[in-house]
C-alpha cells in the first residue's frame, strides 16, 4: 500500500468513527435507536495517531494507547 492510500484509509476510518459515535450519542440523547447496527459495521479503529503524524510515512497500526494522543479518547470511548 503507497503512502497516498494509507492516508486515505486513514481519514476514511476516522471519519467512520466519528459518524458512529455521533450517532450514538444523538441517539442516547434524542431516546430513540441507534440508525446504524453494530451487525452492519466491522470497519477498524482509527490509529492512535495525532492528525500531523498522518503527512509523512506512518505506520498504520499507530502508537499503543499508553502514549495518548488526540485520537486516544476517540478509541477507548
């Protein structure tokens, strides 16, 4: 996989991540079932990366969570 695509990988998970957690949240908030189905999703977790670290070449697997970064939170929530 080039750079270019483990970038794009990238962006595109924490994108889905975020669109899941949002939906979860609007859910709890508004009583009403979550839109999207855990049985319908199997997209990994975003690296634990900060999004500065994603311009040069990075390793996709990311830090270990002991070393927290922006996307810490997001992982372990």
């Amino acid at each position: 996989m080039n750079m270019q695509d483990k970038r794009e990988v990238e962006i595109r998970r924490r994108a889905w991540s975020m669109l899941y957690h949002l939906d979860r949240t609007i859910s709890l908030l508004v009583g009403r079932p979550a839109s999207i189905s855990d049985a319908h999703t199997d997209t990994r977790m975003p690296a634990n990366l900060d999004d500065d670290e994603l311009e040069g070449d990075f390793d996709p697997a990311g830090h270990p969570l002991t070393k927290p970064t922006v996307y810490s939170y997001v992982i372990v929530r």
